[in-house]
C-alpha cells in the first residue's frame, strides 16, 4: 500500500486584511488528512480517502482538484466582514471609486465618527431653534427601557404642533441611565434636560407609565415647575396616565376571573410547541378532526393582554383538536374542561369588542362630569385669553344683563310721529336682530363653538384641517386646541420607536 500526503489546503493571499493576518497564520498550519493508495493487480488503482474527522473541515468547503494535482478547500471564515476597518481593505475598492469619480476622498473611520457628531450638534442647534419659535406648548412623553444586558436607558419624546397644522414627535435624547431609577434621579434628568433645551415655560403635559416611581418624579418635576409659574391651571392637567397601561391593568383584573382556564390553555401551549414531536401529534390531531393546520397556535406575554388574547382566538379555533390531543396523548394533562372552554369564549368575545366610552364608565353619574368638564374648559380658555388677547376678558358664565334698547331712539309718541305698519314691522325686525347680535357678541369663543352644530359623526373629519380653517375665527380658542390636540395619551409610540416588540433593545 502506497501512503501519499497532499500539501496544505491554503495558502494566504497577499492581500488579506492585517487583521486577519492571525486568522490566516494559524489556519495556514493544518494539514490535510491522509489519502491511502492501494494497488490491486490488473484491475488498477483504487484510491481510497480517510474520513475527515476534524472539526477544521466544517470551515473549509471543498474545490476541485488544480492544475498541479492538489487537492485545494476555500475557508469559509470570514470574521473581517464583521470588523470595520481603518480604511477601505481593498486598494482595488479605492481604485474603482477613483475611476468613477476622480474627487472622491475615501475617509477613515474616526473621520467618519466626527461627522456623525457633528451632523447631531447641528440638528440639536436646528430642533432648539425650533422649539424655541414654537408659539404653543409641547407635551412629553418618557419611557424608561432595558436593554438585553439589564442596562436601562430613558428615552424622552416630545410632541407639538408647527404652524402648519401638523402633529411633529421629536425625540429629545435617548441615554444611558444610570441605577438606581427612583422618582429622585429621573426628576434630576429630566429637569436638566428641560433645561437644556429652554422649554420650561412651554410645557404642558408629561404623559407616563404606571410605575410608582413615575408618582414621586412627577409631584416633585411638578412642585418645581409650579413655584417658577410654569404650568397651566397651577399642573393640574401636568400628568397623563398612558391609557395603554391603564387598559391593560382593567383587562388582566378581568382575566383574574377565568384565571384556571387561562393557565392551563398557557400550559397546553407550551406543552404542544415545546417539541417537534408533540407539535406533529397535534397536527395529526387537528387533520383528525378536519381543522386547517395553517392557522397555528399563539403562544403569549402573560403581562400583555393583546397577546393572551391572540392566544384564546387560535386555541378556540383548535378546541376539539385539544380534546382529541388529550384521548391519545396520556403525558397531555393540561387540557381545559368544558366549562373552562366556555368561560375562555366569553371573555374572548369581551376582548374581541372592548370599548370604553365615557358615559359607560360613569353611568348615571355622566351629566355631572360632563358639567364639571365644560367647567374645567371654562377656566382653562380664561388663561387663554389672557395670555392671547388684547381686549378685558369676558365672564363666560355670565349672561348679557343689559341691552341696546333700540325703541328709546326710535320710537315716539303716536301724537308726535304716525310710523305706517310696513315701517313698524321692518324696525321690528331689525331690533330683533339687533338683540340677537349684541346677546352674541357677549359668548366667548368657547360658547360660540359649543353652540355650532355638531358635525356628523360617520364624516371623516380632519380634526388638525378643521382647528386650521378656523384659526382665525377663534384665535384663543384655537390656541388651546392646539396644545390639546399635542397631548399623548399613550407611550406607546414611544416604545415602537425603537423596539418592534417589548420594551427591551436587541442588538439591533
């Protein structure tokens, strides 16, 4: 038997990356395996190769045998892709953007860095200045997020609306947070970054989760901005819950009711999609029954109401296939009862259509709040037109208790002067409207617009075009409206900003 050695599967190129120089030094030292030659006679030779049993060639992909009668592998490692070089690796890169354009500079990555910086610092100097010819008020939104080393970071948003009438979100900073995350440092951070950006007298709300730290931050930001006379109505309307989270925390206290039902739907869940075996056994089941196996189970965030309830609509879809799953599967004991199915369809129903209106919330008690509501308008445009009109501020719950008496002037004693009727009857008329305009004149502008008719509700009205059209018509009233209409009653979108997902940072 004849042993032959073939050389070394690579040989590095001379013009491989300097930081792969190591990469390719020690992948240059392994030999390739061994390859027996034997001879048998007049029937020739039969070349028989070892078994690469080396876990090097799972790097290596084969290539045909040279010229020279080598046997060649090409190195599928490829680490330097994943590194960002000083400069182009290639001088042929630089070569080819010579020739298609002679004046292009290829730059290094610190340069690359600084300008990156500096395009920030020019945008902050842009949104500051923008900020700062901003006629209303801004509205906040801050979310506290973890990343998937547990390190947090705050991001704050603001939200306004320019002058053409369109809602703009600007993300004011996204940073490192450094522990512990109680009311005391956020309200630290955030009134420097209040500061920083020269928007202490235009803040008008700051909209936040539930947490209990939130609580302590916002009495003590709001104390601090109410002793410089900052707010509007003494910061009575300064803290917005995030109705996501409101919503969430009504819905998991209903869900507390079918609780049992619940976990062992959860558990069955997991149970099918937690092995490839198990998945097919209910495949078969679902075939069994004569259900669409493309639908798919859901498997859900139990702090995430949304997805319990994906999790229900799919599992009721596949309930008798559950209870066939637990007639051939004996490891199966998670399956919920009839009952339990009954309870999981009427709460699924409730998730399917939930609506809260105002009216449902208060019942009988609505035509009290609904008062107190048109109240709190009330003393809110007062500081409105204060702060925007020129002329003495009118009593909006008052009434006109005087009136041009027209007939004073007009009218006389028969004796001295004979009015035929049709002359009568046109004086008539425009004292009548003469009422009508000075009674008018009296209404604010909030009045005026409660008294207009209402629009109809199956229109598709632009609420934003709709304040813009009438800007002129009730200028402080439209004041208001625009710093109302700039109020997130959510942090939700400042969430999706950066996470498709739930409030954690991947590597993206």
């Amino acid at each position: 038997m004849k042993k032959a050695k073939l050389g070394k599967t690579h040989t590095p190129s001379a013009d491989v990356a300097p930081q792969d120089a190591e990469l390719e030094e020690d992948i240059d030292g392994i030999d390739v395996l061994e390859v027996d030659v034997k001879v048998e006679g007049e029937e020739g030779n039969i070349t028989m190769e070892r078994e690469r049993w080396s876990k090097v060639w799972k790097f290596f992909q084969r290539l045909p045998i040279g010229s020279d009668g080598r046997e060649r592998a090409q190195c599928s490692l490829r680490n330097h892709i994943n590194k960002c070089p000083r400069r182009d690796e290639k001088d042929l890169v630089r070569e080819i953007f010579q020739y298609l354009n002679k004046n292009v500079t290829t730059i290094t990555r610190n340069t690359a860095k600084s300008d990156v910086k500096n395009l920030f610092k020019r945008e902050k100097v842009r949104l500051k200045n923008l900020l700062e010819l901003h006629q209303g008020r801004v509205s906040l939104t801050s979310d506290l997020w973890t990343s998937i080393n547990t390190d947090g970071f705050l991001c704050v948003t603001c939200h306004f609306i320019d002058k053409e009438w369109k809602l703009q979100k600007r993300i004011l900073i996204f940073q490192y947070m450094l522990p512990p995350h109680n009311g005391v440092c956020l309200t630290e951070k955030i009134s420097s970054l209040i500061s920083e950006w020269g928007i202490e007298k235009k803040l008008f709300t700051i909209t936040l989760d539930n947490a209990s730290s939130n609580d302590t931050f916002v009495n003590l930001l709001k104390g601090h901005l109410c002793n410089e006379g900052a707010l509007r109505s003494n910061g009575d309307y300064f803290h917005i819950r995030c109705c996501a989270h409101v919503l969430n925390l009504v819905v998991q206290d209903g869900l507390k009711a079918i609780d049992e039902g619940i976990v062992k739907l959860r558990e069955s869940v997991k149970y099918i999609k937690g092995s490839q075996v198990r998945k097919g056994r209910f495949i078969d089941c679902v075939k069994y029954v004569n259900l669409n196996p493309k639908k798919g189970l859901q498997q859900d965030v139990p702090t995430r109401w949304n997805a319990t309830y994906l999790m229900i609509e799919s599992a009721i879809f596949y309930c008798r296939a559950f209870f066939h799953l637990e007639l051939s599967d004996s490891s199966y004991l998670d399956c919920p009862s009839n009952d339990e199915w009954n309870k999981l369809e009427k709460i699924f129903r409730f998730l399917e259509y939930v609506e809260f209106t105002y009216k449902k919330l208060y019942g009988n008690s609505f035509a009290v709040h609904s008062d107190r509501i048109r109240e709190k308008l009330h003393d809110l445009f007062s500081e409105y037109i204060s702060d925007y009109s020129t002329e003495p501020p009118v009593n909006c719950r008052s009434s006109a208790t005087s009136t041009c008496d027209t007939s004073k002037v007009v009218h006389k004693k028969k004796s001295d002067t004979l009015l035929s009727k049709s002359t009568q009857d046109m004086l008539k008329e425009f004292k009548d409207y003469e009422s009508k305009e000075f009674a008018l004149s009296q209404k604010s502008q909030l009045e005026m617009y409660l008294d207009e008719p209402r629009s109809d509700i199956c229109e598709d009205l632009d609420v934003l075009s709709f304040w813009k059209a009438h800007q002129y018509r009730y200028p402080e009233l439209t004041s208001m409206a625009r710093d109302i209409l700039s109020i997130l009653v959510s942090t939700v979108a400042s969430e999706s900003a950066f996470s498709n997902g739930g409030r954690v940072l991947d590597q993206y």
